[in-house]
C-alpha cells in the first residue's frame, strides 16, 4: 500500500512502531548470568609453595597446593622467593615479601591501572578499590612501589618521541619499549629517590602499550631498583609476538597485504557511502610505490559534496619485523576546493594483515561547488545540512527559515543567531536565499528576518550570512541589522 | 543518570550493574533490533553489549559519559552480530513477501514492517546511524561522539544512509 512519500513524519512513525518491541522476558537473567561468569579483572593466585610459613603445614598443605594446580587458570608457582602474577596479558615474577593489589580499578588520567605491587603500606582507611587513596600515598624511607597498567594511544611506540636525556628506546619482552630514568625529580611529591618507568608496546599493537612506572626511596635504593629490574626482566606476553617471516616470498606477500588493506577500507567506505560510492581507497596504484588516479566522491570523512580529481601513492615496509606499515598518500586535483591538499593514513598490519592501528594527518578538502546541471538541487542540500546543523544549537532563530532556498516563511523568533533567548516571542518573515560564491568554494546562504513594529516594540530587519561548502558545512555567520525586540 | 550506580558499578558491584541494566535493557534492545533487523540477532546484540560493558567498565574515565559511551558498545555489537550473521548466510526476506501474508493492516504497522525490512538492505553503518538518529533522537554531537567520527561526517553519513533508506523502502513498497 503506498501512503505519502517517506517523510520524516512518516519514517518517525515507522521507527516509533519498532520502539513498541519489548525484549525477551528471560533477557536480563541471561545477562546477568553472562555478567557473573565474565568477570571483571584478573585474580591473582598466590605463589604457596613460596612462602616459608606455608612450608610447616606438612604433606596437607602440599596436597592443597596440588589441586591448586589443577584449578582451571590457577597459575605455576614463580621462581623461590618470588610470586607470580598474570595481568592484562603479561606475567611476571616479583619478591614474595612485597604486597599486591589488583581490584581493578576505575581508568585514569594514567591509563588503565592494573595491579600495584611493592612495600608500601597502605593507609588502613584506604578503600581497597579507591585507586586515588592510593596515589595520595608518599613513599616512606626503605620503600618501592610499582605500578603496572595498560594505555591505548593515537601514536605508535615507534613515533612516540624521546624526553632528551631521560628516556631510551629499548626491547623488553621481544616488544619495542622506551625506558624513563627520571632519577631523583627535585619536589617530588612522592618523595621518590629514584622514578622508573617503561612503556611497553603489546603484541596486539603498537600504539597499545603495557606501562610501568616505579618509584623507591632511600636507604637502600640500589637494591630495590635490583629487585624492579629483576621484576622487568621476567616480564613476558602470553600471547605470541608477532612475527614477519624473512622469507623470499615476503614481498610479495607484504604487497598483498597491502592491496587487501586499502581495498578493505574501501569497502568499509562503500559500507558507509553505499555501493555505487566511489571513495579515495579505490585510487588504488597498480604496482606499490607507483601512483594511482581517480575521480572520488568520498574521503576519509565522508561525502566530500561532488567530484574531485585524486592522485595517490601507496607504500609498505615491515617495522623490526613485528608489523607492516602501509602508508597511503592522497593529493587533491581538480574539482577540489584546495588542490594540492594533502592527506596521508598510516596503517599498522599484524603479519598476517589485521589492521593494528590507524592514524591519518592532513585531509581532502570537499569538492567545488557545482555551477552546471542540479546546481540548485545541490545548493538545496548543502542549506539543508546546514541549517539543521545551526538549528540544533539554535533552533529558534535557524528553525525559522525555509530549507528550499528562494523560500518565504512567517514563524515565531525567541532567540537571536548566536543563541540568546528573549523573553518576547517576535512573528517574523524569515527567507532564505544563496547564490554562488565567485570561486566556487562555496554558497553564501543570506538569512533575512523581517518583522512589524508591535505596540512599544519597532519594526525591523536582520540578516545573517554565511558561506556553506559543497558538503553543507558551514562557516560563522556575520549578523547585520536590528536587535531581535 | 544515577553517577553513583555507574561508579558503584565500575568498582564491581554487580548489584549497581544490574539496576543499570535493568534501567537501560529495553533501549538497548531497540537500537539493537533497529540495526541488526532481526529479533535472535537483537538478543545477542544486547546481551554482548552489557558483557561488554562490565567487562569495560572499570576502564571509563568519567562516569557522567555512560549512556554514550554504552551506545557505543551497544553499535559495536550488533555490527559483529550482522556480520556474524553474514557469515552464517542469513537471507533477508524482502517486506513485500512479508507483508502479502498479513493482510490490510494498521499503516504504521506495515511501515514498521517495511522499515525492518528495507534497514536489512543498508549497510551495518547506516543502519547504526540512522537509528541513533530517527529512533533514539540523538543530537548530531552525540551521534559522533558515539560513532568516533567528526560532526561533518555524521552529517554526510546521515544525508546518504537516508537517501539510501528512502531507496530501500521505495524498492519494496
């Protein structure tokens, strides 16, 4: 049955009949019961055999410690003297007479804190859980502590830049890290003698990192940073590292990879965009390190608003053989707003090709505004955005202009164009106009409101214009004329 | 929001997590069904989402960033659920093959009919973005900052995943 067109008051009842959809009754049971046996940080099973006091309760206790092994998790006792402890996806030894802390706490400032470890004592009012009670603690004399955790970033390990004379780059566990010796930092609230940290990167990425930062007081500060380093040295993923085989086929294996990645972005762009979409990622080159042509619609960050001309490289190499990089290289042409413009992505590969990390510099600048055939249907659409862009801020100024340009309307004003509220509704004559900009670069939109004078209150006029790109961006608007009564 | 429960909830009382859940399950389960199209898809969709969301919470910074940040998990999941869904061959039955056997019915209840079906022909994108949009009544701001994309894009996005809707629901009328 066909009703009116599909309008937004007829695709809001649509997706208001969905809305009646109540979930299974038995929903909430079963994820609660999914909740309780996901559970929500790593426990730590204590190293027994270990432990001298342990040693006295004879044949019973071994037999204890034997189904302790059997348990499902439960982890192998570290070397003597020394506990064991697996987190977030590292293990390592540490001595037995320091103390851990593990409730899984709330994310940071500092990233994802994972356990504490070290001979500090807490303060006995501390809540277990309140990681900032924790921080709040100064070291006292003859004490370390350490505090291991976990921080996703936008930079790689490798792009990452040194702190001069504190930091050096180095391999820990098999994994590209940076090593911070910031020794004794003058007015250190913590009154650390000496500050350590690494920054290690995990085998699922490089711009994940597992980090750890120690901090010890004196007398005897040579030996507890012994005991940290001793701790550091036993660390080791629990998952495989990544490796990139230095096999003759290689190359061309590496050259595949990177085909299969910008084609998977391009599919994720015509996901988005539709199928018939042609996006940057189909400027594929035809051999890597040659440069590929195409006239696209879609960049990295959308609709670019028309066609433009792009120029684009592609290259790949393998980093410490851990991960491919494939850098990809656009350069906006014709039918751009900028030509010239430059955008650069950089993906990081596991060897087998999962895309690791993603980070992009630059941009494709949305294309010309059209001045031919279905100029007006364009110029149409990109007010349209717009003015639904303004109008959420400010919907009872912007609210009040027709979306087809050359329109007239009368509606109630109670807000000026930069937000303000009046206390007086004001009926005005809104209409919206736009006509091309010189250069093409965009449309001038020109917002006129007019309205009667009205017992004390003048009649008056005011008008905004603004400049709206091809995609419906738009930039600030200038307001000229009288103040809304 | 009740901040509390979200912060009682992040230092692991399961308590607090069940109220939350209990507050939110019947929205989650219809942004789920308006993206995935599909009731069994819908239930995993929501459940994954709230495991998700223990699982995670002890790594949300600001507790005031719940309900967007559990938006998020929530599109995360129902794009694995399709395309798990994918993979196992699920066909889309178009609205017109669903609608002969019902009927003259309620208009909006055709409609809702029609929507689902046309949404199975979007891609898991549009869908999310159309949802967060036209069912939840989501601001454009926070429709990218639960996306992860910039103002500009969602704005693009949301022009094209309803043009191509409009496309969808045309085809099967």
């Amino acid at each position: 049955m066909s009703q009116h067109a599909w309008d937004d008051e007829r695709l809001g009842r649509a997706y208001t009949s969905l809305a009646g959809h109540q979930p299974p009754r038995d929903l909430t049971t079963g994820i609660m019961t999914a909740v309780r046996a996901s559970g929500q940080v790593h426990r730590h099973v204590p190293a027994f055999a270990t432990r001298p006091r342990w040693l006295a309760l004879g044949a019973a206790a071994v037999l204890v410690v034997a189904l302790v092994g059997f348990v499902p998790g439960a982890l192998p006792p570290g070397p003597r003297g020394h506990a064991h402890l697996a987190v977030g996806g590292i293990e390592l030894d540490y001595p037995s007479h320091w103390t851990l802390h593990d409730q899984g706490w709330a994310a940071t400032g500092r990233g994802s804190p994972w356990a504490i470890l070290g001979t500090l004592p807490w303060d006995p009012g501390c809540d277990a859980g309140d990681i900032n009670c924790y921080y709040r603690e100064k070291l006292q004399p003859g004490t370390v502590t350490v505090t291991i955790g976990g921080f996703a970033s936008n930079v790689t390990i490798l792009d990452t830049d040194l702190e001069n004379a504190i930091s050096r780059r180095a391999t820990i566990a098999g994994m590209p890290a940076i090593v911070y010796d910031r020794g004794r930092v003058p007015g250190n609230y913590y009154e650390a003698d000496l500050d350590l940290g690494w920054q290690i990167a995990s085998p699922e990425s490089p711009a994940q990192f597992v980090t750890i930062q120690a901090m010890m007081r004196g007398p005897g500060v040579a030996e507890l940073r012994r005991d940290v380093e001793a701790v550091i040295a036993s660390l080791h993923f629990t998952r495989p590292l990544p490796s990139i085989p230095p096999s003759p086929g290689s190359a061309v294996h590496a050259v595949r990879i990177a085909a299969e990645a910008l084609l998977a972005r391009d599919v994720e762009a015509r996901e988005s965009a539709g199928e018939d979409a042609s996006s940057i990622y189909s400027c594929l080159p035809e051999s890597l390190g040659g440069s590929g042509r195409a006239t696209v619609a879609y960049g990295p960050g959308g609709w670019l608003g028309g066609p433009i001309h792009v120029e684009c490289t592609a290259t790949i190499e393998s980093i410490q053989n851990l991960w491919w990089r494939v850098t990809f290289f656009v350069v906006s042409g014709d039918g751009s707003t900028r030509p010239g413009a430059r955008y650069t992505e950089t993906m990081w590969l596991t060897p087998i090709g999962d895309r690791a990390t993603t980070s992009d510099e630059g941009e494709v600048p949305p294309a010309l505004i059209t001045s031919g055939p279905g100029a007006a249907a364009a110029a149409a659409r990109a007010v349209a955005i717009a003015l639904d862009n303004l109008g959420s801020s400010t919907p009872d100024f912007y609210g009040c202009f027709p979306r087809e340009p050359g329109a007239s309307r009368t509606a109630t004003i109670s807000t000026d164009p930069t937000g303000l509220t009046h206390y007086r509704a004001t009926r005005a004559l809104c209409s919206t106009r736009v006509e091309p900009k010189a250069d093409r670069s965009a449309w001038r939109l020109i917002l006129t409101a007019t309205w009667k004078a009205t017992g004390s209150a003048p009649a008056g006029r005011l008008v905004a214009t603004l400049d709206v790109d091809a995609v419906g961006q738009s930039g600030p608007p200038i307001v000229t004329g009288d103040p809304i009564p | 929001m009740d901040r509390t429960l979200v912060e009682r909830a992040r230092d692991g009382d399961m308590d607090a997590f069940e109220a939350l859940m209990k507050e939110r399950i019947d929205r989650v389960y219809r942004l789920s069904l308006a993206i995935v199209a599909n009731e069994a898809d819908a239930r995993d969709a929501t459940q994954e989402a709230f495991v998700a969301a223990w699982r995670q919470l002890p790594r949300l910074r600001d507790a005031d960033r719940f309900e967007a940040w559990l938006s998020r998990l929530v599109v995360n999941s129902a794009r694995m659920a399709l395309r798990a869904r994918r993979r196992r061959g699920v066909r889309e039955i178009p609205a017109h093959e669903i609608l002969s056997g019902l009927g003259a019915r309620d208009p909006s209840i055709d409609d809702g009919v029609r929507l689902t079906a046309a949404l199975g022909r979007l891609g898991p994108d549009q869908r999310a973005i159309l949802a967060l949009h036209h069912l939840e009544d989501r601001p454009i701001a926070e429709i990218a900052s639960i996306l992860d994309i910039p103002l500009g894009t969602v704005k693009s996005r949301l022009f094209t995943a309803r043009q191509a809707l409009v496309r969808a629901l045309g085809d099967d009328s």
